[in-house]
C-alpha cells in the first residue's frame, strides 16, 4: 500500500513542482521579483497553495538556471544578473543572427519578407499606442522569424537559450527611448534583407545587439544593487 501511495503522489507533486517553477521563472523574468530580494520559503508556499517540497525543488531547478541564488545562512534570494552571462549572450547572438540575416539576405523568402514588414508595421502600432507589452512580443516575434525560418533547428535552439538567459536584462531597458531606437533598428535589418545585402544586414544585426548591451552596461552603472560584474 505504501507503493501505491507514493506511486499516486509522485504525479501531483512532480505537477506542483513544474508549476510552480514555471510562476516563479515568469516573475522573476518580469522582474517582479527584482535581482537581490530575499524569497521566504513560507510566502511562496501561500502565494502558489503548495507545500514546502515543491517549493524548495522550484528554487532548486531555478538555481541550476541561474535565476536563484540559495545560500546556507541567508536563504535563498533572486540572483543578480551577471552581466558576464550577459555579455557571452549577446556574443553568441551576433554570430547565430548575424549568419542568420545573411542567410535571408542572400536567399530572398518573399513569404519571410513579407512577415518581417507585416510585424514591423505592428512595431509601429505598438509604439504609437505606447505598448511596452505588445512591443516586447512583437521583438520576441521578430527575432524568432529571423532564426526559424533558416531550417536549422538547433542553431534557432541556441539563439532562443541566448535570448531567454537576456530576457531578465532586457526588461530594464523596455523605455519608449529604447523601444523608438529598437524598431528602427529593427527596420534597418528588414530592408538590408530585402535589399539582398548580406553584409549590410549583418551589420545593421550586429548594431542593434550592440546597442542593447551597451545600455545594459549603462543601466548596470546606475543600478549596482540589481547586477553583478562590471
């Protein structure tokens, strides 16, 4: 009987689990869990209507994932966001995107072109409307477009790990200054592609991820508290 028991549970908690790993990533991605803030275990077992081993193997996972710290004397709290990480991701989405565009640029998809404008003119919209959220899914869109259409599964799989490790980062920089600079930078890599310009597409890719890191680095110096590295 005892078997039979654990054998029932094992699916509710390994559920439980997962779901909470999934509340916890989210918030702590849209930064309502700010980088620093102390996670009281007892809180979170409220907040998700779990008990206590769920949660500490949610905090766990996150760890391996670099979004927790847990530390023996202080519990655990939100890791601050290393801008080393940040950095060798950027690294590696200039390489994977820069070929990506390239790609495109070279080998004329009248179907991805056109998806490219149409989300670009829904950029547009978005920015006129001042909607950060909307903007924030269109560049996500945007982005993917750019590395699924290539046919290469596992380079479109390093370039969302890249981007998913920066996401954290890149909503501090979600500012209407920064969300004007992202679309015409967007724009730029879309006409370089339609213009079968390989090179000016790498370059205009390669601007734009610049430029995100680049505020990221001023944003680090004004904000010490929520990075970590210089």
């Amino acid at each position: 009987m005892t078997n039979g028991v654990s054998a029932a549970r094992l699916p509710r908690t390994t559920g439980a689990t997962s779901r909470v790993v999934e509340a916890l990533r989210l918030a702590i991605v849209n930064l309502e869990f700010e980088p620093g803030s102390k996670l009281d275990k007892g809180e979170l077992t409220r907040r998700f209507g779990v008990s206590r081993f769920p949660v500490a193997e949610a905090l766990n996972r996150l760890k391996a994932e670099g979004l927790v710290d847990i530390r023996p004397q202080s519990g655990s709290i939100v890791s601050r966001i290393r801008l080393a990480d940040a950095r060798e991701n950027i690294f590696l989405r200039r390489a994977l995107e820069g070929e990506a565009v390239a790609y495109h640029a070279r080998h004329q998809s009248k179907t991805l072109i056109a998806g490219l404008r149409f989300n670009i003119r829904q950029q547009r919209g978005a920015l006129k409307a001042g909607d950060r959220a909307l903007f924030h899914q269109l560049d996500l869109e945007f982005h993917d477009m750019l590395a699924s259409t290539i046919g290469y599964p596992r380079v479109r799989a390093l370039i969302e790990g890249a981007r998913l490790s920066l996401d954290r980062a890149r909503r501090l920089l979600i500012t209407p200054r920064r969300i004007a600079t992202t679309f015409k930078e967007h724009a730029k890599i879309v006409a370089a592609i339609a213009a079968s310009d390989p090179i000016a597409a790498r370059t205009a890719l390669s601007a734009h991820l610049d430029a995100v890191m680049q505020e990221l680095e001023d944003c680090a110096r004004a904000n010490p508290a929520l990075f970590e590295g210089g």
